[in-house]
C-alpha cells in the first residue's frame, strides 16, 4: 500500500471510531472560533471625480452610499448594487482620462442619485429596465413632473407642499444623463430609450440685461475694481500695513456714494471647515475678485466655466501695423468640446475713464500673481480663506450678494415682489418668521416648503427692518442706506403717485 493509501487508511479508522488527541486550543472551547485577517480584507473603494459649481478644483467624491436603500448610507445595504457603481466609477475615471469635463461626471452622478432614491421609494430595481421606464416612460414619473411645471408662479406664492415641476428642457438633460450613467453602470439604457416617447423641449436662454442695465453693473463694477486693486496691489507691493477699510466712490446715479470695503480675512467662528478654514466674501480682495470674473465675462463672452479656468500667464500683443493697438489673447481649456477657446481684449476704452480691457487684463494678472504666485498653470480667479490662501471655491453667490448691497445693484422688475416683502414684514410685526425654502420629497420630486413660526422678538425687531429696506428700496433707485427719520411724503400728483424725500447721513 503507498503512504497516500496508508495515511487515507488510518484517517478513515480515526474518523469511524479511532480516538485522536485534541488540540490544547480546544480543551476550553466547544466550537472552533473563526478569527478573520484584516490584512486579507479588500476595502470596497467607490469614487469618482467630482466638482460643485462654487468649486474651482475637481475632488474624489466617494459615491458608496448608493450601494444603500434611498442612497442612504444608514439604511440596509444590497450588495447585488456592487458590480453596477464599480462599473460606474471605472468609466467616471476613464472619461477624466481622456480629457473630458468633470462637471459632466458630476451631472450623471447626479441624475443617477435622483433616480436610485425614487425607484426605491416606489419599490422597484434601479439597475434594471423597469426601473427605467418607471421613470423616464410614457407613464414615467419624468412626465408627471412635466405637468406639475407652472413658470408662472412665483415660489412665494406658491402653498406649503406645492410640487415645482420640471420644464421638458430639463427632462431632456436628465433622461441624457441618466442613460449615461446607466450605460456606464453596464447597461443597455440605450435599447430601453426606444421603447418610449423621447422629450422635445426647446433651450429656453436666460435673457440678457438691457443696454441701460449692462451700462449700470459695468460701470460700478468697473470702479470698484480699479480703485480695489491698484490699492491692494501697493500695499502687497511696498509690504505696507493694510488699512482696515479701503474707501470707494460709486456713482448711484445722480449722486456719489462713498462706500468703505473692510480688507480683513478673519471670519467668525461659526462655518468653519475641517481644515479650520473659511472665506469672508465681503473682504477687499475677494469683493476685487468676484467684480473681476463679471468683468471678465463683459470682455471675453465666455461661458462660466471657461472663464474660472483662464490661467497665467497673460500675454500682451503689440500690432505690428497700428503700435498704439494692443491685444491680450486669453485662453482657456474647454473640457466638454476637447480643445481650447480663446478671447481677444484689446486696449480701446470702454469707458468715460478710458479704461479697457488690456489694462484690466493687465491690472488682474498682477493682483492674482502677487496674492497667489502666479505660476503657470495656475487659475487667474480665486479667493482667499480666513488664512490668506488660496481657497478651492469662487462662491458667486456669496460674492454677488456683497456686490449687490454695497453698488445698490437692483432688478428694474423688483416692485413685482412688493407683496412678498409685505407678507414678511406683517409676520415679522406678529413676532413670526416665515420659511421659504425648496425640499425634496420621498419621491425625489420638489416641493415648497413654507412654514410660519414664532421667533425671538430679536430676530422679528431685526426681519421687519429687512423686509422694510426691501420695501423702500421698490419705490426708489437711490441707495436708502442711512437715511434718517423723519420721512416726507409729497401730495398726490396726477395719476395718484406719491414721492418721499430721503434724508441721508
């Protein structure tokens, strides 16, 4: 008998009524405890490139939470989930790879984060062709949001619960997006497409500003960059103590405001990130910075993204034939389109100044490249963190709220929101706040959220004042920023208007 025979034989014998000597590990123990190898253990790494709109750099976003009921990570989670958001990630990274937009990967993400959390709450498998046609069918939910859509209606005037719709438009983008993610997830979303009615929304553009309005926000976002950043410029320059307010002059139409701008960074305690860092937008540099990007947007007509990714270094041109002509060529890579897009500044003055945009281009450059470096490749736009570094975002609708209050930047239209303001100040004098605010249901629809409650007679003192500088503010152009007590009012005229004297300070 060979030894393989033999050693078969004498365990067959132990194991049909032989006795063996236990293990000194099982004298105390019954049953054999298991214990696992961490070191074995692979960890489940789900991320894709990912950039928000305020954000200038893109980010790794882990996108796990979708492997969870709702795309939330605190509920069960299903593993069946796993090969699909793999499949994702690796085609998210492979789009970046070739030079593709990471705000295109951020719009699919999104459009299949939508999608994963309404096929939950209606109970039926997302990865999967029902799913799809749930969803963006004939009898889809897509189609129900598109007859709940009424442009019409302002939020405000719109009931607590009142679905917001989508227009068609929108619904074209998302079923777009999602077919993208679904494809890159490793299904046929293409196939499925045909067995539905496709959406045929027209682009509807935002309107641009009038002639006069364009002059307006021109002109006194002009001034106060050209008076910010020649003097953020010298003291940077001369290695000077920076005062703690810089005065600007801005023509409010009929009359000169002096307005002073504080030139610190330090933020307040709260809104503080991780890292212990956080943007004042209303600081000197940062108020130069997000006056430049509208400017910027005025020289070039770029689009928003194209505008953020302008890098140095600037070069200026000189015509050969006309030498008093310069040129400043700008560039900037288009992700989206794979190649670069280009704008022309020249020096020919776009205002009584003579200011233009080679000297803008010029003034920015040297403002960007002292406060932050300058080094090729590195963003003209940004701003700066309670720490005086460059921060990762360019929040412009942080920036744009400071630009509006200090240039009196107002709609020609906003007397249409008077009701509105004096819903809010009638509730703020009953001591009570009103909510206003969009919400996402369990459906993934959105709704109007519009709550009254009672609130501290602080924070009512302080609302009414708010809702009443809104109020006034309808029935004048002029910045009503100091004005005091009393007001006069005049008789009526012809057609029944009256007029107010504002006294200011």
């Amino acid at each position: 008998m060979s030894s393989y025979g033999l050693h078969r034989a004498k365990t067959t014998k132990l194991i049909r009524g032989g006795s063996m000597a236990k293990s000194p590990l099982a004298k105390n123990s019954k049953t054999v405890k298991h214990v696992r190898n961490s070191k074995n253990v692979v960890p489940l790494h789900l991320t894709i490139p990912y950039m928000q709109l305020i954000n200038i750099k893109a980010t790794e976003f882990d996108i796990s939470h979708l492997l969870h009921l709702a795309a939330n990570s605190n509920n069960v989670k299903i593993d069946s989930r796993i090969p699909f958001l793999r499949n994702f990630c690796k085609k998210a990274y492979q789009y970046v790879d070739n030079g593709r937009s990471t705000q295109t990967i951020t719009a699919t993400y999104d459009a299949l984060r939508a999608f994963i959390v309404f096929c939950d709450a209606v109970g039926v498998d997302p990865f999967s062709e029902a799913g799809y046609l749930k969803y963006a069918g004939n009898d889809g939910e897509l189609r129900h949001r598109i007859k709940m859509y009424r442009p019409s209606k302002r939020l405000w005037e719109m009931d607590h619960g009142d679905e917001l719709g989508i227009n068609e438009t929108s619904a074209v983008n998302m079923t777009s997006s999602l077919r993208t993610a679904l494809l890159w997830s490793g299904l046929p979303a293409d196939t499925w497409a045909t067995h539905h009615r496709g959406f045929s929304g027209e682009m509807t553009p935002y309107k641009g500003y009038s002639d006069a309005e364009e002059e307006v926000l021109v002109a006194r976002l002009s001034k106060l960059f050209f008076i910010l950043a020649p003097q953020l410029i010298a003291e940077k320059k001369e290695n000077l103590v920076m005062p703690d307010e810089l005065p600007v002059v801005i023509d409010l139409g009929g009359h000169l405001e002096i307005i002073s701008i504080k030139t610190s960074l330090k933020t307040q305690n709260h809104g503080l990130s991780k890292t212990g860092s956080s943007v004042k937008h209303s600081a000197a540099f940062n108020m130069a910075m997000g006056a430049a990007y509208h400017l910027m947007c005025f020289f070039t007509s770029l689009n928003d993204s194209d505008v953020k990714s302008i890098a140095h270094p600037i070069t200026i041109h000189t015509d050969e034939r006309d030498k008093s002509l310069q040129v400043a060529k700008v560039s900037s890579f288009k992700s989206r389109a794979n190649k670069e897009v280009d704008a022309i500044l020249t020096n020919q003055s776009f205002d009584v100044d003579k200011r233009d945009g080679v000297k803008f281009i010029k003034t920015l450059e040297t403002l960007s490249a002292l406060y932050g470096g300058g080094e090729k490749g590195a963003e003209l736009l940004f701003t700066l963190n309670n720490q005086g570094e460059e921060s990762n975002s360019l929040n412009l609708n942080e920036l744009n709220k400071h630009l509006m209050v200090e240039l009196n930047l107002l709609s020609p239209t906003r007397a249409s929101c008077q009701p509105w303001f004096k819903e809010l100040f009638y509730s703020y004098r009953n001591q009570h706040v009103i909510e206003l605010k969009k919400e996402m249901n369990t459906l993934g629809r959105t709704v109007v959220s519009k709550v009254t409650r009672p609130c501290s007679k602080t924070n009512a003192t302080l609302g009414a004042t708010t809702a009443a500088y809104c109020i006034l503010s309808c029935y004048t152009d002029l910045a009503i920023k100091g004005i005091l007590l009393p007001l006069s009012y005049s008789d009526k005229d012809a057609d029944g208007n009256i007029c107010n004297g504002l006294m200011k300070l």
